[in-house]
C-alpha cells in the first residue's frame, strides 16, 4: 500500500475517466462541491463546481455518472457532449451500474430508497424504500445486487421476491460496496478503526486494511490495482493486490 494522491479535502468518489485520469470528488456542501480530474502526468482540473456533497460515482455509457447528497438533488451524467440530468432524489449517495440499468440510493433516515433508472425510457422505478441510511449499492458481474444499510450495519442482497437476505452484519458504518471476480468489497465510513473488507466467493471475510479514517470509494483501475480514498486523511491510496492475499 501507498499513497497514490494527497491533501485532497474532503474526497469521496473515484472514477476512472478511461483515459488513464481519474475523477475525484470533493464532498463539500452547500454548492461548494465539485469534481476534479487528475491527469495522468499529474495535472488537476476542476470538471464541475456548485455541487452539495458530490459523493457517488461512476463510469456509464461513455461518461461518468455522479450523485449528490445534499438534499434534494439530481444525479447528473457527464461526457465529452456536456451534462444530462438523468434522475433525482433526496441525499442519493452510492450510485451503480449492471451495464444498462443505472442504480442510486438515498442516505435518509428510515425513508430511503433504491432506485433503478432505465437510459432506454428515461423512467426510474423505486425497488425498494423504507431504507435506513442506506449509502452504497453495487451490481456484481453475474447480476446479483447488493445494498447497505449504515445504521443497521448490514450488508444486504437484492432478491426478487423482495426478501432480501443479510450477508453481512455488524459492520461498523458500512459506506461504500464494490463486487467484482474479487469478491464483494466493504469500506468503513467511520473516522476511527475503519476497515477495508472483502467477502470472497466462499463468505469468508478478510481484513484488507485496518486503522483508516472514513474510508470511502474504492475503485480497480488495472487487475488487481485498487485505489481507496480515505477521507478522514484527505488522501487516496493505491493498493497492488497479489494472489498471496
């Protein structure tokens, strides 16, 4: 492990801009927000500003989409042709993707939802709602889904008969998910004793890292290279994964 990029306040989200760049969002509030693209020599950009608490994002149909969590906000997709307001909610914070359906969630207090937005007819279908401070969703490569619930401190999967199973529990502030050929990925958004989870194709779950500070989005940029942003430490660190580990 080391630091890949430092002194970035407040980051959030992590999204590869497919160009060898990344996205980085800073979660400021009160339209003092934005995301800022590193290049790939070292260079920074601010891409977007005016946005309340940027804290989702991800790669999805040639740009990026990112959510907001502020309140009442849209969810925006951006690319080389501008920025499209696709969908909108209350404190939406982990947004992700199966490869055609865009999926968000609301961070809200016994009343957040799960929603599914369809690029084909521009409509979005609530899947689930009564959601206690659910913040991260994330579709793995075979289909399935999974959500968490902060509060509760659970790690649930979608099924569809709406009986959603518990996979993980006592989780000390679940943030954000990711599920990949890995496994399933959990970060801590907690600013002491956070961890870095993962959840292998057995259910065996493995400490990656531990003592971080509000560990937030983890993002695979090349197999197995990973990078995390900590942002209690206004930092990003970069992870080489082995098949030791």
């Amino acid at each position: 492990m080391q630091v890949r990029f430092d002194a970035i306040e407040r980051v959030s989200a992590l999204a590869p801009d497919g160009r060898g760049g990344l996205y980085v969002s800073q979660e400021f509030d009160d339209g003092k927000g934005r995301i800022l693209r590193l290049g790939a020599n070292g260079d920074s950009k601010a891409v977007e500003t005016g946005l309340s608490k940027p804290d989702g994002m991800v790669p999805y149909r040639g740009g990026v989409v990112f959510s907001q969590e502020g309140g009442e906000q849209p969810v925006y997709w951006m690319n080389d042709h501008g920025i499209q307001q696709l969908l909108s909610g209350a404190n939406i914070e982990g947004v992700a993707t199966d490869g055609h359906f865009l999926y968000a969630i609301e961070d809200l207090k016994s009343d957040g939802r799960l929603l599914r937005y369809n690029p084909e007819s521009g409509a979005t279908e609530t899947l689930r709602s009564g959601l206690e401070e659910a913040e991260a969703v994330t579709a793995c490569p075979d289909g399935r889904l999974f959500y968490s619930e902060k509060k509760r401190g659970q790690i649930k999967q979608l099924l569809p008969d709406g009986n959603d199973r518990i996979v993980l529990d006592g989780l000390n502030a679940p943030g954000f998910l990711l599920c990949n050929r890995e496994g399933l990925w959990v970060t801590e958004d907690t600013t002491h004793m956070a961890r870095l989870l993962l959840m292998d194709s057995q259910g065996h779950v493995h400490e990656i890292l531990t003592h971080l500070r509000s560990a937030q989005t983890l993002v695979e940029t090349a197999p197995g290279l990973y990078l995390l942003a900590e942002q209690g430490r206004n930092r990003v660190l970069e992870l080489k994964r082995t098949e030791k580990n």
